[in-house]
C-alpha cells in the first residue's frame, strides 16, 4: 500500500493487484485510489494528475485483502556483463577481505570438513587452477541434487549427506578456504543457462591478495564465474546474500513461483 498525502489532507493509496489500472476520485480533492498491476502505472497516473512529486518507490507497500489470491513481484533492468575470466574489477571501498575469513553457523566447520580440508594445504589455494580443482572436488562429494536440502542445511550437513544444490557448494567451499585462511565471500545472482532463461544460482568469490583481488568461482559447475554470471549480493553466507527476503503473516499455506526472462541488447 503506497500511501500519499497533499497540502489539503487529501489521501491517495495505491494498491498493487493484477488488475488493469483504474482511478476512483471523489472530487474535488477526496481519497483516490488508483488500481494497477504495475508501479510504474500508478507513477504514470500521478504524474498525469499533476502528482508526481508524492509518489516515491520506498513509500510502497502491499496488504492482503479478501479479493487479493496472488501477488507478483516484477523487477526489470538491463544488466552489462563482462567475462574476465574469474577475476573481479578492482573494487573501491567496501569491507576488509578479512571480514569473509569468519564462520558462521552455515559454514561452521565439523571434523568432517575439517578432514576435507586437510588434503588442501592452504599455499596450493592461492592459485586459480587449484580453486577450480577444490570447486571439483565438492561437487563430486555434494553431488547435485535438487530438493535434497533447504536453505537451513549448513555445510557440515550437505557433506555428510552427499547430496545438494548451489548453496550447498558454496558454503562447502567457503568453509574449507577459512579454515586455510582464504577471505570467501558467498555470492547470489543468476546464471544465464540459454538464449532467453536464467536460473537463479550461487557461486563464491575467493580472495587472492591485494595484487590479484577477488577470483570468482561457480562450484556447482567448477568453472570460473563469467560472463553469464549476474551477481545480486554478497555476504558470508545465504543469509546475508539470499536474493528474497521477508515475513509473511496470516493464515493459509502460501506458494511462491518465480520465472526470469532476458532478451540480448546488441551493442553499437
């Protein structure tokens, strides 16, 4: 519900349904409310009424009604990817390597981990090829598996079970390379898996000293991330980077659905 207020006390509310765009005013200047399945609809509307300086993004928030069964989120944008071949542009401020040297309860390490680690002495891992070589062997060891774990699953967990998904590698990954001393961040994004389809994905950077910077690896595919690789957020696991996140309250059993286009841009 996006709730605007002008110099008369008079009360604006958009609510953001699948329907087509509608306006109800009592003139001349009681409530109105304006009807969309877009934002940029109810935006269009106001600046078309003369509007526009009451309407802000951050102002908006959805609430259930007894009509409203379904709720959709759409987010668009263009996105320039560039293939460096794992390696990261030097980036400018942000937090210290060392911040993604700590554990936390998804990447704590068990005697297990420990003894995967073991078999990496932490010199060898400051090299590309051997990162490449460790994403490797997680993924023969948490063979892919979708369904086998939830987001609650930590490292230690996805190991001893054998089986898992994206987040389970990476967390795998990140807990072994903090053990060897090795900054790791979790990354959250999308992966570009055809002409026009993305699958949303997680992939972890490592960090290589201050000559080389961060190096990008998607464990799942033991590859270094690329070009098809569009990065949302980082952190030090899913839950500091997980793409969705919120709190849902009422009754019922909710679903959730999503769905990711892309359409080229050719450059001039």
């Amino acid at each position: 519900m996006a709730v605007f207020a002008d110099p008369a006390r008079a009360l604006r509310a958009a609510l953001e349904i699948q329907r087509d765009i509608a306006a109800l005013r009592r003139e001349p200047d009681g409530p109105a409310l304006v009807v969309a399945h877009r934002i940029d609809a109810i935006a269009r509307w106001l600046e078309e009424e003369g509007l526009s300086d009451q309407f802000h993004p951050s102002y908006t928030r959805m609430v259930p009604a007894h009509y409203v069964t379904e709720i959709r989120l759409l987010a668009e944008g263009q996105v320039d990817t560039i293939d460096t071949e794992g390696f990261l542009p030097t980036e400018e401020g942000g937090l210290s390597p060392l911040a993604y040297l700590a554990e936390t309860p998804l990447t704590e390490p068990d005697p297990a981990i420990r003894d995967f680690a073991s078999r990496w002495p932490a010199e060898s891992l400051h090299e590309p090829a051997s990162l490449v070589e460790l994403a490797a062997s997680i993924r023969a060891a948490v063979v892919w598996e979708p369904g086998a774990t939830t987001v609650e699953h930590d490292a230690a967990q996805a190991l001893a079970l054998g089986r898992g998904v994206c987040q389970d590698h990476a967390h795998v990954f990140a807990s072994i390379c903090r053990l060897r001393r090795i900054p790791v961040r979790y990354v959250s994004g999308y992966l570009h898996t055809g002409e026009s389809s993305f699958a949303s994905h997680a992939w972890v950077d490592a960090w290589l000293g201050a000559q080389r910077g961060w190096f990008s690896i998607d464990i799942t595919n033991s590859v270094p991330a690329g070009s098809n690789h569009c990065r949302l957020a980082v952190g030090r696991d899913y839950l500091d980077a997980g793409p969705v996140r919120g709190v849902r309250r009422g009754g019922g059993t909710p679903t959730t659905a999503r769905r990711m286009f892309s359409t080229p841009l050719l450059s001039s």
